[in-house]
C-alpha cells in the first residue's frame, strides 16, 4: 500500500471506527512541514460546534501498513488514539499571542535553511549567510511539557509586531536564557566537566585539543547550535583558542569546533571533515536535527565565518558569502 492510498483509505473508512456521535463528522487530513522540510500527515474531524480539534499525526501508522499489518488493527488504533487526544485538548490552555506576551515569551533558533525552505518562507527569520537562518517561536506548556508555536509572518501581522523588532528581543530572550558553554570533548566523554563552562568566562582550553564541543546550559542542550550566531560568539572563541577554526555541525543541539592547528583531526582536511559529516548525519541523527552537510571556517583575523566545505547544494543561484 503507497502512502497516498494509506491516507486516502483512512479518510474514506476512519469514521467508522468512531463512535455513533462522530458520524457525520468531516475527516481532514493534511500535511505539515517539520524540520528540514520532514513532511508529516496529520488528521483532524471537523464537528459542527466543537472548537478543540486536536491534529493526529498518522505517519507511524503508515508504518505499520507499510509493514503488512492488517488494516482494521491500525484504523482502530488510529481512532483510540484520537480520542485520547482530544480528551488532551480540552485541557491545554490557549497560550497569550498578544503583542505583549510575544514580546516577553519570544526566542529564536537557528536551523538549516537549505534543508527548511518552505519552512523558513512560512516564519519571521533573517538570513544568516553559510546556509542557516534564525527563525523565531513562542515558549509555551502543552500537557506541562515544554512546547514551542513557531511564529509565522501571520502571527507577527496579526499582533501587529514589527518583524526586525521581533528578531532583535528573541535573540535578546535567547542568549539572556540560554548561555554558551565551550568544553573539550575528552572532558564530556570522560566525565570531567561537572558544571558548565561558559565561553564568555575565557574558560582555559587544551592545547593540544582538536575536539570542541560548542553549545548552550539548558539541561539537556536543545538548540544550542544557535549561540554560534550569538553577536560575540564566533570572535570569542578565536580568543580562547587562539586560532582560526573549522565548525562541524554535528547537529541542531551543538557543533564541534577544530582549532587550526599543524595537525588536524590526526591528519583530515576540510573535505575529509565534510563527509564524517555527513556519515555521522545519515547513520547517527534524525533527519529533523540535521544540521546540514557542510564546514565551516572562521577567519581569526578577517573575523569572517564562511562556508569551508559542502554537500549540500544550494537549491537556488544565490551566492553564498
């Protein structure tokens, strides 16, 4: 069974799966771009009167059909799960979308543009030249766990925010919450860094390391690639270190930094470097915290960060700086 005769037979059979109250409900699947422009399939019933209409997302479901199972399994499960969440629904709070609580609750992260194009053409971003932009979401709870409504051009217009006004605070929000911590790998592997290690701190770096590891404090690091395009980072850690450096985007929670040095990682050039990169992408993390297959250098005294070495290629002519 092919994906588009999955979700077409569940639009077709799904409501009789339901309760005699859901029968003249209207199924609705659609589909929505995740990180790195992932696709997923979510469905919704449309109900004359009711206003909590959770979304289902129905792609491990597919999975399982894909995989043989039998179809009246799956619609069945597909219809309990529904139901539980729309129990969900009715006790999420509706989150303050005004100018105001945008203002104090706004952040920002920075993701692959190049692997998100119709993601980021959808939100409030800024380009960030090499391949990235910082796009911006609203901290929010859902069910008490920690959850994000990523703002669009429609949200910003509708609170009537100026989008520049809009980047500026989250990134403010952004470095006053999240702090960048600089460690050497050889200490996290081995345990040996108990508290955090901030980079504005000048913290002493080996130097004979060829390994660092580049992210925020929050407990576990989430988004912590971003601080690289805090204001100050990129000069800061030519200041520790002492050196221009390599970047490895080893994913959306943290890069790796490479000091120039004599020898590099135990003899790999840059070209070398981009495809670990890209082995370490495909076996070791999920497509949506990819964080591109590409290296980046910065230049200590020109103090320019650009694009090394890349497998990605740019989707459109525009040249990147």
């Amino acid at each position: 069974m092919t994906e588009n005769e999955f979700y077409s037979t569940v639009a077709k059979k799904i409501i009789d799966f339901f309760p005699e109250e859901y029968r003249n409900a209207e199924v609705i699947i659609e589909e929505r771009v995740k990180d790195n422009d992932v696709v997923v399939h979510g469905m919704t019933l449309r109900q004359e009167g009711k206003t909590t209409m959770p979304l289902l997302y129905l792609d491990e479901f597919y999975l399982r059909a894909k995989n043989h199972e039998a179809l009246r399994p799956i619609l069945r499960d597909i219809s309990n799960k529904y139901l539980l969440a729309e129990l969900d629904a009715k006790k999420i709070e509706i989150p303050d979308m005004s100018a105001e609580s945008l203002m104090e609750k706004v952040r920002c992260r920075v993701i692959d543009a190049r692997a998100n194009e119709k993601l980021v053409k959808s939100l409030v971003h800024k380009d960030l030249g090499c391949g990235y932009a910082m796009v911006v979401y609203r901290e929010t709870k859902l069910m008490d766990k920690e959850g994000m409504i990523q703002i669009s051009h429609e949200i910003a217009e509708n609170a009537g925010l100026d989008e520049q006004k809009l980047l500026e605070r989250a990134l403010s929000n952004t470095e006053k919450a999240e702090r960048a911590t600089f460690v050497e790998v050889s200490k996290v592997l081995f345990g040996h860094s108990d508290k955090p290690q901030y980079l504005s701190d000048e913290p002493h770096i080996d130097p004979d390391s060829n390994l660092i590891v580049l992210t925020n404090d929050a407990d576990p690091p989430v988004y912590g690639s971003t601080v690289l395009f805090y204001p100050e980072t990129q000069e800061q850690i030519a200041k520790v270190i002492g050196s221009s450096y390599y970047v490895l985007p080893s994913s959306v929670h943290e890069v790796l930094i490479v000091p120039v040095r004599e020898e590099q990682m135990g003899g790999m050039d840059k070209d070398s470097m981009v495809h670990m990169v890209k082995d370490i992408n495909e076996m070791q993390v999920v497509p949506q915290e990819r964080f591109g297959n590409r290296v980046l250098f910065y230049d200590k005294d020109a103090k320019e960060l650009s694009i090394a070495a890349e497998l990605d290629r740019p989707r459109t002519k525009e040249r990147e700086r």
